[in-house]
C-alpha cells in the first residue's frame, strides 16, 4: 500500500475556512485538555466563540493546513499575531460574556500572559502565536502536528517576527514545542489553580495532561 499523499497549503484561502472549521468541530474543540475537563462543548457541535476566535486568526493570513488526496481537512495551524494591548482588550470582551465556561479557560491565559509583559520583556510591538494545532484523529501518529509546527516557525521568521509563542495546555504540545527549541516562560499547574470559592481546582484534565506551559522561541 503506497503512502498516502498529504500536502500543507499556505496560507489558508478564505474559501476553506468553513472546512477548517468543521475540521475543528470534530478533531479539538471538544477534546483540547481545558475544554476537554469543563465540557465546554460536545464532538460535532459548533461553539460560536471558538469559532470566532479561529475566523479571526484565519483572517491573519497565517496559518497552515494539511489535506489529504481528496482535498480534505486533516490538521491545522492556526497561527495569529497579538499586538501589544491586545490582552487588555480580550479581558475587557471577556467580562462582556454569558459563557462561564469559555471565560474561565481564557481568563486564565489572558491573565498569565498579561504577568509575563512579553512585549516589554523582548522589546516588540507584535508576537507570531500558534494558537490551535489540531489533526484528525484518523491521522494522528503521523508527524502532521510536528510539520505544521515546523512550517509554522518558518512562516513566523521569514514574516520577519522575532517572537514565536504558544500556550501550551496539553503535553502533546509541548513535547513538540520542545523538540522545536522553545522555551518555557512560566509553567502553572492545574492542580494549583483554584477556584477562589471552593478551594478545589478550578480545571482538572485527563491524564497526561497536568499543566500549561508558556513558551516561545526567538526568531532574530
């Protein structure tokens, strides 16, 4: 049986963000580890603001995607750029939503990412950050995630970005975003974030996944 052909297209054309999305649906917005262990949505089910979240950084004209020989989705960078001020304003939007949920996984990355003050810290006015990395279950074991990390990275630096982050949620993303030569900024442990109310964990995902990691590497 001759290996089946996958070819990785960049950037994405607009007439693809649909499939991208649907793509999406099924392969990570159900089962990345924080939406994963508050259930934040089910396999198959559309989450608008996910959904508008991916649009919006397709829209950056950054990200890449892999396709079978059929033209199908089977995995994805979703790569975007965070201008300084950006978080500030992601916070305020945030306070502005009904969805308990969503606003707990992001209130938690925007905070962590406000602490670090990235821009200062490296003197830049925009940061290159791969925000999903996502294949199809059927393709997984594959090297596709790790491709579309590399030719994420190479995007990143001849766009002329010095900066490379990622919020690293699960282990599967960071052991490729080491083998890539980033670097953790800050670490937090889940079991060490808690709910101000309870006392207990605020998020609690499914092994292996036990922390996330902020981490990034320099470009020039």
């Amino acid at each position: 049986m001759s290996k089946e052909e996958i070819d990785y297209v960049y950037p994405i054309p607009e007439d693809k963000y649909n499939d991208v999305i649907e793509h999406l649906r099924y392969n990570f917005f159900a089962d990345e580890p924080l939406n994963k262990c508050v259930g934040l949505c089910e396999t198959g089910r559309g989450h608008s603001e996910l959904e508008l979240h991916s649009i919006l950084t397709l829209q950056d004209n950054l990200s890449v995607m892999a396709v079978n020989g059929n033209g199908q989705v089977i995995g994805v960078a979703l790569n975007g750029i965070q201008h300084e001020g950006d978080v500030d304003e992601a916070i305020k939007k945030l306070e502005t939503l009904n969805d308990k949920k969503f606003k707990q996984i992001f209130s938690m990355l925007y905070d962590l990412n406000q602490s670090l003050n990235l821009f200062s810290r490296y003197d830049v006015t925009s940061i290159f950050e791969c925000r999903i990395l996502s294949v199809d279950n059927n393709y997984r074991g594959r090297g596709l995630a790790n491709e579309l990390f590399k030719l994420s990275i190479d995007i990143a630096s001849k766009a002329g970005f010095k900066v490379f982050k990622v919020d690293a949620t699960g282990v599967f993303s960071q052991k490729i975003s080491t083998k890539l030569g980033l670097e953790t900024l800050i670490e937090l442990e889940y079991r060490n974030h808690l709910d101000s109310a309870t006392g207990l964990p605020m998020f609690t995902p499914p092994s292996p996944h036990t922390s996330l990691k902020v981490m990034v590497k320099i470009l020039q």
